[in-house]
C-alpha cells in the first residue's frame, strides 16, 4: 500500500456507512411514498419507520468521521437491529401494531433492498475488526467529514422536503375507476376511509386454487400486479362479487378491518369477496400495508 492510498479500514467503514445510508433513505421512502405511516393503528410505527431513516444519517457520518470499535459496533447494531424487527415482524409477530403476516421473504421491493444493505453494512464493518486492518485504519480528515455531513443532509433532509405530503395524516385521494357491472355503468367516487355501515354484510372467499384468473360470473375483476391493485377505486353495484387475481410472485390480501378479507392469494390465484350492503369500504394488503384500494358499493 502506498502513501497515498486509503486505509483499508476506512474504505470499509465509509462502504458501510454507504449501505447504512441507503438504507435511511428507503425507510424514508417506505414512510413518505409508500405510506407506512398509515399501515398501523399504532401511530409510533410510522414514527420508528421516520426515527430509523434520520438515525441512519446520524451512524453513516460517524462511520466516516471515527475508527474507534464502539463506533463501529454501533454501525453494526444500527444495521443488525433492522434486519431483526424485519424479521420479527415477517414472522408473525407485532412489533407497534404492526405486522407483516405474511411468509419471511416475501417483503416488498424497498424492504429488501433495506435488508440487503443491512447485510453489506455488516459484513464490512466485522472485516473492519481483523487485526491488520483495524491497526493500519485512522480517523478521518474534518474535509472528508464535512463532505460526508453535506451528503447525508442534502440526501435526508432534501429527500423528506420532497417527499413530505400536503397533507400528513391522510393519504391522497386515488384514482377513480369507472366499472359496469350486470349492464349498469356507474361512476366512483374517491375515497380514502373505510365506511362503517350498520349491519353491514360482505361474503368472502379465501385464496383459489393457484393458477385459477378467471373472475367469478358477474364480478368485477381487480389484478395484483407489481405491489398494486390496479383498481385503486373501485365502484359497483350491491351483491357483486369483487374478484382479485393475484399477478406477483408474492402472496398477497385484500383486507378491510371488520369488514371483509379475502385470506391470504398465492401467486397466480385469486381472492374473491361479495358486497350485499352499500357504503364505502377501504382495504390494504395485509402483508404489504402501503397497497391500498377502495370499493364503493352503490344501491
């Protein structure tokens, strides 16, 4: 190694604080555009999704500026402490009301993606530890610092300005879908809360066979493709049967709390629920709470 060539302790370091970074900014992602804000009752979920992006920066520039190994270690929890509450929470368990409820390695894109610089944020710092590298490693200078404080704020602070939406504590209102249903065309209205009707009723049917697409007679049809409903809004007419034919490798739900699920739909199969009381009623994929749609059911 010559004189002018970085340690290969830092190089590591700053790899990580790299990874740790990206991974800030997909949790900021995940509460501002996919909208975990809202994926549970619990308030202080979306605050932790928030907590964990800026947190992120705080470790990443730490990584950079020190060598000292509790600095590393914290680098390693930071990344270790995500993967856990990724798995926690993919296993069934609840973790601030929330819950993935669905199979392990079926989280969505960003989350991955968290996981996976979770992982290379590790790796890199635990090599770090070996002995020739560590001795040979020295802190960094105030000018690589600084840049390294001027990215992470311009990255954190420029992204949540960009992302944060006009209005905090709804999502927007979606699209609107125009359905015919058994000859009659009716128009939607957006909506973005689930109705509570009285005495409601709505019939649902669990996951179909896998490979089974075709929507039951007289139903409308929504697909499941790429993490999305594409019918965001849906309207139809009393005593429809909505079906939702899942197009992702991923399973998936359509589920409105006390008001109908369709269980969990394998890849390529289909969900299927029927609406025999007017009203509104908005729905989630249980497992991947960022996707959202809507039926309003008229008559």
């Amino acid at each position: 190694m010559n004189s002018t060539s970085l340690p290969v302790g830092r190089v590591l370091r700053i790899i990580a604080a790299v990874a740790i970074l990206i991974s800030g900014i997909v949790h900021l992602d995940l509460y501002f555009n996919a909208d975990y804000r809202f994926a549970s009752p619990d308030v202080n979920f979306g605050r932790s999704i928030l907590l964990n992006g800026f947190g992120a920066g705080i470790v990443a520039i730490a990584l950079v500026a020190r060598k000292e190994w509790f600095v590393r270690l914290a680098g390693i929890g930071y990344a270790l402490s995500t993967i856990v509450l990724f798995w926690y929470t993919h296993s069934g368990h609840t973790f601030l009301g929330f819950s993935h409820g669905g199979p392990v390695f079926e989280p969505s894109p960003q989350a991955q993606l968290s996981v996976i610089m979770g992982i290379i944020a590790i790796v890199a710092l635990a090599a770090s530890f070996v002995p020739a590298i560590d001795a040979a490693d020295a802190p960094s200078g105030l000018p690589v610092v600084g840049v390294a404080f001027t990215i992470t704020a311009i990255a954190l602070i420029g992204l949540t300005l960009k992302w944060k939406p006009d209005d905090a504590t709804t999502p927007s209102a979606a699209p609107t879908t125009t359905v015919a249903t058994a000859g009659t065309t009716t128009d939607s209205t957006p909506a973005t809360t689930a109705a509570t009707t009285a005495g409601s009723t709505v019939d649902t049917t669990a996951g179909s066979t896998a490979g089974s697409t075709a929507p039951a007679t007289g139903g409308s049809a929504v697909s499941i493709k790429d993490f999305k409903f594409d019918a965001v809004d849906l309207t139809v007419a009393k005593g429809t049967t909505v079906t939702w034919t899942n197009g992702d490798k991923q399973a998936h739900t359509a589920t409105s709390s006390g008001n109908f699920d369709t269980g969990s739909i394998a890849a390529g199969a289909t969900g299927t629920a029927t609406f025999d009381t007017a009203g509104t009623f908005a729905y989630i994929c249980s497992f991947h709470p960022f996707m959202k749609g809507t039926i309003t059911v008229t008559g």
